[in-house]
C-alpha cells in the first residue's frame, strides 16, 4: 500500500507516573492517548480526540493526577491498549501515514508498552519528531519545551498541559508552522 501524504497524524501520550520511580510491581502505561489530524496541503488542524487507555501494570498515582487531571476513575472504564492501537489502525490508517509527536518519548512509549503487552504497533515507520525539528530549524541550543515552542511562535497554549489532546492540538500548531516555514 501506498503511504498516505495528505495528512500527518499528531500524538502525545499521557502515561501513569511517580515522583521518582515506580512503585515495586509496577511500570508505566499509557492511559491517554490524544490525536490531532493536520492536513498537510491547508495546514489545518482537525479530530481532535482523546482516547482513554486502562491500564494494566500500574495505577494512576497522586501524582500523575496532579500532573495530567487524569483520574483512576477516568481510566477504570477505558478500553486497553490494543483497542486503541486497533482505532489508530482502522480510523487513522496510522500505518499508512507519517506520524508526529514532540520528541522521541511518544514513540518509545508505544514501542516499550505494545512489546511489554504483546500488542500490535500501531504506527508505520515514518515518524516526525516536532521538537527536534523546531529547536534545528530555529538554531536553538536545546530542544524547547512545548509550551515555549508554542509562546515562540506568538501564540497562547490552547487547553491543558499535559492532557493528550490538548498536547496534540498544540503539537500540530507548532508542525504547521514548521512546514509553513518550509514552504516560504
């Protein structure tokens, strides 16, 4: 099959976490995952979504509630990680299209979590990372973070910080500026 060009899909994971390391027994899974859509020929941002992932070796802490506003009784419900995999197959095509996230933790994070948990990798081999792009194209000493990313271009961060479809949403901003600049 032919990889898709018309649109990138933009991902941020939100992931149950510790101050410090994990409790004895647990590991760290994905409990959110947030898409944004960015038609590459517009650059208009679409389908902004949430999908919420229970997970299976961890617990949502105090602190990872404080970090995200995820709450245990937010994912108790959820569906597990292969079907969120299995929408990003079916309803993205996330195979077939260039994937984006701002920097590498997304993407080792599906990797890590799909292996651990036997599930299928969602994603094809094509991914964009927004952040390094950024901080190369501007000549930055350091990767910025991502609502500094967000401030450099002029703009407010839209929603809240360290939820994944507001992550994703601001993510693909920053990724149209970058292609725009590209196109000048």
């Amino acid at each position: 099959m032919a990889k898709l060009l018309d649109q990138i899909i933009v991902v941020d994971v939100e992931s149950t976490c510790w101050k410090g390391r994990p409790p004895e027994g647990q590991a760290s899974d994905i409990i959110e995952v947030g898409i944004c859509l960015l038609d590459v020929q517009t650059l208009e941002r679409s389908e902004k979504r949430s999908i919420m992932v229970k997970p299976t070796r961890s617990e949502v802490s105090e602190f990872c509630t404080e970090l995200t506003s995820i709450t245990p009784e937010q994912v108790v419900e959820a569906g597990s990680l292969a079907d969120a995999c299995r929408t990003l197959r079916k309803e993205f095509r996330a195979r077939d299209r260039t994937w984006a996230s701002f920097g590498d933790y997304d993407r080792r994070q599906f990797e890590r979590c799909c292996t651990a948990l036997g599930v299928s990798y969602p994603f094809g081999p094509t991914h964009f990372n927004v952040k390094s792009a950024l901080a190369l194209a501007r000549g930055l000493d350091r990767e910025p973070s991502l609502i500094e990313a967000v401030e450099s271009l002029g703009l407010s961060f839209e929603g809240t910080h360290h939820r994944g479809d507001d992550d994703a949403w601001n993510i693909a901003v920053v990724l149209a500026e970058l292609l725009r600049g590209s196109r000048d």
